[in-house]
C-alpha cells in the first residue's frame, strides 16, 4: 500500500487527539500486565511505521507512548506523588505581587528574618515565585507559619506547594490557629490532639502556653487546614469499646481564616467579591447585548423586506396583466 500523502497524515494526526492517545496508552497498559517490567514491545519494521508502539524503561517507573508523531509519557501515579514528593516535602512557595528581586536578596534578607536550625536553598521559579527548600520540618513549620515577608521592599507571600503546583492558581491548603475551649489539661499532648483534630487538617503543633498548661481554660493549636472544605464547629470525644454517651462534644474555633475564591483560585476574598468574575461577567453581559442587537437588526431587515414584498408581488401582477391586454389588442386588430 502506498505511504500517505502529507495532508492525510496532518488530518490523522489531529484527529487523534491527546485526550484519545492517552485512553489507547491507558488500554494498553491495563491489558500489558509487564507494564513494569523491563520487556520491549518496539516494532522496528517498515511496515508498521505509523501503529503505536510502547516502550517501557528499564527504571520500571513509566511508559511511553509514540503514535503519529504524538508523544505520551505515563507515569505511576504513587511513585510521582509518594517517594518522589517526598524529596520536596519541607519545600514552600514565596509568592510576590510584582516581579521579585534577586535571588541572592531574597537569600539575605530571608535568612536575617528567620532563625533557622538548619539551611535553606532558595531558586527562582518564575518572575514572581521563587522556591524555599527547608531541611527540617521545625524551620519549614516556622517559616510556613509566618504566612508573609518583606523582603527588599516588596511583600512575600508564603504558600505552601504541592506536586500540582500551577503558579496563577493560589493552593487553599493554609495553617491557621485552632482554639480548644475548656479542654482538659490532661489532654494537652500533641499526639491526642493529633487523632482529635485528624478530620480538621494536619497537626502542626501546640503553642508554648499549651505545652506548659499555663493557660488551663483552653489549647491551642496551629493546624493546615483546607479552605475549600467545610470546617467542623466541634468533635466528639469519646472512648473506643465504650457507650457513644460516654464522652462529650469539644467546641472547635477557628481563628483569622482567610476566605477563598473558587472563582479565580485566589486567597482573600470570596465569589461574590472576585473582580476577575465582575470582569467576565461584564464581557458576556456586553456579548449578549451586542448579538441580541445583530438578531434585532436581522429582524428588521427581513421584516422590511416582507413589507415590500406585496408591493413588488402586484406590480408583478399589473404588469403581466398589462402585457396580456396588449397581446389581445394585437391579435383582435
């Protein structure tokens, strides 16, 4: 069979989109129980130039498509987001509001504002995010904690990161303050507050006056929480093997939360307040207008053009008549 011309493989190629070379990839690696093995299924010949082919490292850690000059890489979804982010866990996001300064300022100024057990290595990212690698989870909890820096002039927003991170989308994962009112002192131990607050967010750790019971009217907690979820108002305390009465509900307070806009993905505000959303709207409010008056101009038009349609239907209708006429006047002559 003769080889394709250009334009016919330009037309497969779009029409075999990532979305469809990703669900063949997904298929034959679910039908490829090797997948993570070292076996090559290349075909080198000829003939077959144009099928999809599937290569699999010797690494065993992702497959990796080539079908019509479209290239997929798979990868273990567990291995990317477990040992892999791992290596950045105690890493964080400095975000400024205009292009950030140097690195080597941003380095300086940082390390004179905090007082780090260990190092840190900071990298630019982009013209306004830069990494903060910590070494430990004391200096990363510390610096996460401060939530916001000057440096150079300029503010620094610190965000934590995630193996999704997307520089214009802000992540809602942020700590905040958690007040235990009226909790028991005997209870004032960061491996119970752990499991009690493990459906409110992450346990960073107590403040000092919680760690030295000075304060015995209430505990409080500095917590990762996500503001895209639901926050709990309180807990039940119980007890395992015991009656479900045997126990008491525990008040949780929240302190300084920071709204969030599911809208632009930002922090600070809410929906209904998003400028970005105002903005969009008002484009489409302005879109609409613009074609409800092209469909209102179109009517008219055809309407006018309906109205003069009669008019031109019976001179038609004269003069055909008048032509009849004439015809019977020569004839009868």
């Amino acid at each position: 069979m003769k080889e394709k011309s250009t334009k016919a493989k330009e037309k497969d190629i779009q029409g075999n989109t990532p979305n469809k070379v990703l669900e063949k990839q997904q298929t034959i690696a679910k039908e490829q129980p090797g997948i993570t093995s070292k076996t090559s299924l290349t075909n080198t010949n000829d003939k077959d130039k144009g099928k999809t082919h599937l290569h699999e490292n010797a690494n065993e850690h992702h497959a990796v498509n080539k079908g019509q000059g479209l290239l997929v890489a798979l990868f273990v979804k567990e291995k990317v987001l477990g040992p892999l982010a791992e290596k950045c866990k105690y890493t964080l996001i400095g975000k400024f509001t205009h292009t950030m300064p140097k690195v080597e300022l941003i380095r300086k100024s940082f390390i004179l504002q905090t007082q780090l057990s260990g190092g840190v290595m900071i990298a630019h990212y982009n013209a306004r995010h830069a990494y903060i690698d910590l070494d430990n989870e004391l200096d990363y909890n510390t610096v996460w904690t401060k939530q916001r820096m000057s440096i150079a002039g300029q503010l620094m927003r610190i965000q934590d990161r995630t193996p999704s991170l997307k520089p214009e989308v802000e992540t809602p994962i942020v700590p905040v303050w958690v007040t235990l009112p009226d909790f028991p002192s005997h209870c004032y131990n960061k491996d119970y507050v752990t499991g009690l607050l493990i459906l409110v967010g992450k346990v960073l750790y107590l403040d000092s006056a919680s760690i030295q019971k000075t304060k015995g009217s209430k505990a409080k907690v500095k917590v990762q929480i996500d503001l895209s979820k639901e926050r709990p108002p309180h807990v039940w305390m119980g007890y395992k093997g015991e009656e479900l009465t045997d126990g008491r509900w525990q008040t949780i307070e929240h302190e300084d939360v920071h709204p969030y806009c599911f809208y632009c993905m930002h922090q600070g505000h809410m929906d209904y307040e998003c400028s970005i959303k105002q903005k969009d709207e008002d484009q489409k409010r302005r879109r609409e207008v613009e074609e409800q008056g092209k469909n209102k101009s179109c009517k008219e038009i055809e309407n006018k053009e309906q109205q003069h349609k009669p008019h031109r239907d019976q001179s038609s209708r004269i003069g055909i008549t008048n032509n009849r006429k004439q015809d019977e006047q020569k004839e009868a002559q």
